[in-house]
C-alpha cells in the first residue's frame, strides 16, 4: 500500500493543481468580484473640539456635504450593500493647514467586508469652512403647532422657563436664524401643566434649519432642561352680548331697537374671569360710558363696529377662530314713528309661476311705521301684511318692491324693497315675460 501511495507524484500534484484551478473558475463564475457605486454618502466629522478649542467654528462648504464610493468585492458581499452600510468620515485633526483656502480635510472611507485597498471615494479631500465662533441670544416662543387640550378647555396662556436660549456656531449661520420655537403637544390637556418642549430653529425666510445645519450649533440647554407651562381656560358657550349708546340723536328722532351682531359669542378664561361674567348678568355689556356706541346728532340708522375684548375681564378671551369685532346696529327712528321686522317666511309671494323659484336674500324687512304713540305702542308684526308681485317676473338676482298693508291709523314712512333671486324649477308654467 505505502508503495502505490507514493507510485507517480507528479501526477498526483498535476491533479491536485487542476482541481483548485477547477475551484478557483467555478467561485469566480459564480461569485465574481465586481465593482459597485454608491451616491450621495453623507459626511460625518469627529473631533470637532480640536476647531473649537481655537474659538473657531466648523462647517462642510455647500456642495461637499456627500461623496460617492466605488468598491470592488465579491457579488455576494456587493449586492448586500446600501448608502447605510458605508461610513464617510472627516477627522479635523488631519486637516493639514488650517490658513490655506479653502481649508481641505481627507474623507476615510469605511465598508463592510471591504478591504481599504478596493474603496475609492470621490472626492478624496473636501472643503471645510471656519469662522471665528460666535454666540447669539433667542427668546423662546411656544407653540402648539395645531395640538388643542380637551373639549371645554383653550390653551390660556403659555411661558418658557428659561424664557431664552443661547445658540453658540458659525456667526454666518447665527445671522441667519430668525426665531426658536418650544413645541409642546397639548393634545388632550384637561389641567394646567409643565410640558417638555422640541426645539425648532427658523432663518429669515421661515424654513425651518435644517438637521445638517443644526449639528453646527450647540444650546446653552438641552430641551430636557426647558419647561413649557401651559395655562388651560375654560370655555363658556352663548353668551349674551349687549350694548347701550351713548349721546341723543338729532332732535325729533329717537333710539329704537337695538341689535348686537352676533348677539351672543364663545369665551375662555380663567376661573375668576368666569365669575366676574356671572357675577354682571352673565353678559358682556358695551357700556354707555365707554362711549363706543355714540349716536349723537343721528337722524338715520348707525352701524358701529366695536373691539369685544375691551370689554372682557381680565384673564378671558374670545375663543379661538372666533371674530373678535362685534356690530352694534341702532335704528334711528323720527318721533311718532316705530320699526317692526317682518319675517320672510310671513311675505306672501303673488303670481309665481310653478316654473319658477323664489328666494329671499334677507331674513326680514324692516318696515318704519308713523301714527300716534297709542297705535304704535300696540302695533306688531302679525298686524301688518307684506306682499312680492312676481308677475311678470324675469330669472336672475333682483330688486323688487314689498306691498305693505298696514292697520287702521298707521302710514308707511317709507317704501320697502328686498332682494330676490328667481330661478327655474323645470315646472310646465312660464311667466309672461320670463327670460330664457
């Protein structure tokens, strides 16, 4: 056996050769190494103390904030390969002249299962940028950024503790930033609360900084450190708005109804405001003394817009998303005379034809009454008839006069007109001079 063994060596090796040339053909088909291109490798920097410490800040020069990387290694370990899987790396410290310009800094490059020798990075060297460092005060505005407390409740008031920041990186970034916002989430808040805001920087244009230009600042104090105290009101529904007006209309008028638009309105507010409210009526009251409403020398009606918190309490609002500006509408009506509002629904539409429709653009008319002091004071609006003619009516939005009836010892001060708009309704019957 020893002598068939060792019978012919060099044949044997000749077939030990072949079968690992054999081997080496069959991985190299079925698992060749190719070469691969990876885009759009973002940078990261270390060390960057070594620039501080100098009282110099850092930034990559727009345009060499990412590289590209070409490997070369078996499919099997290429095609395993993302952007995530490779590390792009600027060390500050191997920075060579920190005076030259522009200041370059080598890229290492790091790939899995890759040997340096099969990484190429392009470029090999990028720009970096230093200023002279630079420090910059914000005050801090807390926002909710849409988030609202539970039904019933508003967000009263808001403050930060610290109420300001101090944000330290390059002066030419720092020129930049506009305002520091504290976003707390207030969703669901039923009870005043100390919240942890997140932090967001804005330049002059609005747009938020981004995450890249954020890693060039550093905060005074982290969010952690910061409290957001959210003040919640409480919100009251309905409540009634009115006004008096102050001075005398011309002679021989007088002050008749008086309407606040709207009439009533939704509040927020503290407790203690809460109870003021209740404690004057349960209104909010346009006083004669603020003089808001001033009729004086009137002798035709006055509308007169008026700034509703003025007359709030202290620690109450308007609620949000609700017009803070109220109207106050005083009729101005001669002596002897009185205003009645007839509802629309009471006028009667005369000769409309089944063709057509007929909708008013007013909820009432008002409709000035003369006649002695013991007729008016007993008039009312079921007393009074009013009437629209649509005879020969044409379709469209129009002006057409109100037949007005009125009782024994009342006359019409003045004509009365609505508005209208008459469309069709696809009925067989047409009106005379209907247009088409």
């Amino acid at each position: 056996m020893n002598k068939s063994l060792f019978r012919n060596p060099g044949l044997k090796i000749l077939s030990l050769v072949l079968g690992f040339v054999a081997w080496i053909a069959i991985i190299n088909i079925s698992n060749p190494v190719i070469p691969t291109r990876l885009n759009n490798i973002p940078v990261n920097v270390s060390n960057a103390s070594y620039i501080e410490s100098m009282n110099l800040s850092y930034r990559i020069r727009e345009g060499f904030e990412n590289v590209s990387v070409t490997v070369r290694g078996n499919r099997s370990v290429v095609d395993r390969l993302t952007t995530a899987s490779v590390n792009a790396n600027v060390d500050l410290t191997q920075i060579a002249d920190l005076n030259s310009n522009p200041v370059m800094a080598p890229v290492t490059v790091t790939v899995p299962g890759i040997s340096q020798e099969n990484i190429t990075v392009t470029p090999r060297n990028i720009q970096i940028v230093l200023e002279e460092m630079a420090s910059t005060d914000f005050v801090l505005n807390p926002v909710t950024n849409g988030s609202t407390p539970s039904r019933g409740h508003e967000v009263g008031s808001m403050s930060c503790y610290p109420d300001r920041i101090t944000l330290r990186g390059p002066e030419s970034l720092l020129e930049k930033i506009d305002n520091v916002q504290a976003e707390v989430n207030v969703s669901n808040l039923d009870e005043d609360s100390a919240l942890i805001p997140k932090l967001h920087v804005f330049d002059k244009n609005g747009d938020e900084l981004s995450e890249k230009s954020m890693s060039y600042l550093t905060f005074s104090v982290s969010e952690s450190e910061i409290r957001v105290e959210v003040e919640l009101y409480k919100v009251i529904t309905d409540v009634p708005i009115e006004a008096e007006t102050y001075g005398k209309p011309r002679e021989g008028y007088r002050v008749g109804e008086i309407t606040v638009t709207p009439s009533t309105i939704s509040l927020a507010g503290t407790d203690s405001a809460i109870d003021k409210v209740k404690s004057e009526g349960s209104r909010i009251l346009i006083d004669e003394a603020s003089h808001a409403v001033d009729i004086s020398g009137a002798n035709e009606d006055v509308d007169i817009s008026v700034n509703l918190p003025d007359y709030l309490p202290a620690g109450m609002r308007v609620t949000e998303g609700v017009n803070e500006t109220v109207v106050v509408s005083v009729k101005i009506l001669e002596q002897n005379t009185t205003s009645i509002e007839i509802p629309v629904r009471d006028i009667e539409k005369q000769n409309l034809p089944t063709s057509l429709s007929a909708v008013f653009a007013d909820s009432s008319i008002d409709v000035r009454v003369q006649g002695n002091d013991e007729v008016l004071t007993q008039l009312s609006a079921d007393q009074i008839t009013a009437a629209v003619d649509f005879n020969n009516v044409k379709t469209g939005a129009q002006t057409l006069p109100v037949d007005i009836t009125l009782p024994e010892g009342c006359t019409l001060v003045s004509d009365v007109a609505i508005d209208v708009t008459v469309t069709r309704t696809g009925g067989s019957e047409n009106a005379g001079s209907e247009e088409s």
